[in-house]
C-alpha cells in the first residue's frame, strides 16, 4: 500500500505477512568532480509492528527538509568515525534491536575504530576492512566474532551507500573461512583445518 505523498517524499508499506516501513525522496548530491545530480534514495526503516506511520514521516522529514542539500556530509575527507557518530548512531535505532546496537557498538569500539576510525569513509576500501578481519583471526578470535565485526561493517556501510556516500558496500561478499577442528585416528585434536565460505 502506498501512502499520499509527504512533501518530496513518499511512505511505502511493503510486504505481506511482514510488513516494512519504507521511505523514498529525491535529493540532490555533489560528486567528486563538483558537479550536482538528483538521485532517488530510498530507506527501509523496519516493521509496522516496531515503527508508527508518525515516526516515518519524520524521518522522511529530515531527509527531505532541505531537497537541495546533500544528505551525506559533501567534506570528501569526513570520516568512518564522524560518519558512525553524526549519521548512522543517530538513526539506527529505528531499524535495530537493541541487542544488536550493543553489539555493534562493542565492535566499533573494541575492533574498529581505534584502526579504522580516522580513515576518510570515502577510502575505506574492502581491502582495509579484510586487513581488519584477519587480524582478529589472528588474535585467536573466533569465527564468530569475526563475522560479527563484518556485519558491523557491512549494517554501516550500506546506510552510507543510501545516504550517497559511498557508491558500494565495501564489506559485502567478504570470505570468511570456517574454523574446523581435525581429530586424528588417536582421537586428539589437530590444528584447524578451514572452510571458506562467504557471509552475505
């Protein structure tokens, strides 16, 4: 079902047996070389069961409040940590449970931003991100915890992607490989053998 539209915006409320909160707008969004292009963006914002229409039409307020400015911070120098803390904390509670804010945000500020934080989130690349990763593999974390600190990149690099900040989720495809452990015909445990898998 489509609702009327809301200044240069609209509400939509997709799905069937889950029903989602969806917003879109236009704005306008200033490229490297200078020059300025109206594109359409689009939110998903969670279940009806967790959002009111009240709280959506505000959110595609604040998006659509000033059409003809850049959702996004236009400093191509701003970085993962100020776009984590301006952009993404502020919003996405809305999509979010609580358990998995306190999850990401432990990931931030454990395993990411003390290596991460300071780089320019348009240069954030996915090789950085893999360096990140393997560290933590080599630490001795677990495979676990490893595609938890993905999904961190990942949940926040796609709110950058439909704020038009980036042009494509750096984190999503990534390869993490599977720790499995090994027993000989003694019946103890050898060194981990891995399985590679990719994480969507």
């Amino acid at each position: 079902m489509t609702r009327p539209r809301y200044q240069d915006g609209s509400l939509v409320i997709r799905g069937k047996r889950k029903k989602q909160c969806l917003i879109r707008w236009r704005e306008d969004v200033v490229r490297s070389d200078g020059t300025i292009v109206r594109v359409q963006r689009a939110q998903t914002l969670g279940p009806v069961s967790r959002i009111s229409r009240q709280q959506a039409l505000e959110v595609l307020r604040s998006r659509v409040s000033s059409p003809n400015q850049q959702r996004c911070p236009t400093n191509a120098f701003v970085t993962f940590s100020e776009f984590v803390s301006a952009e993404w904390k502020p919003n996405a509670a809305l999509t979010l449970k609580k358990s998995s804010m306190r999850i990401y945000g432990f990931n931030l500020e454990k395993h990411i931003l003390p290596g991460l934080g300071a780089v320019p989130l348009r240069n954030l690349s996915r090789a950085q991100i893999e360096s990140c990763l393997s560290r933590l593999r080599s630490k001795g974390h677990a495979t676990s915890t490893v595609r938890s600190v993905r999904a961190t990149f990942s949940t926040i690099l796609q709110a950058a992607v439909e704020r038009g900040c980036v042009e494509k989720n750096a984190a999503r495809g990534i390869r993490i490989a599977k720790q499995i452990p090994r027993r000989g015909s003694d019946g103890f445990t050898r060194p981990h053998r891995y399985e590679c898998c990719s994480v969507s």
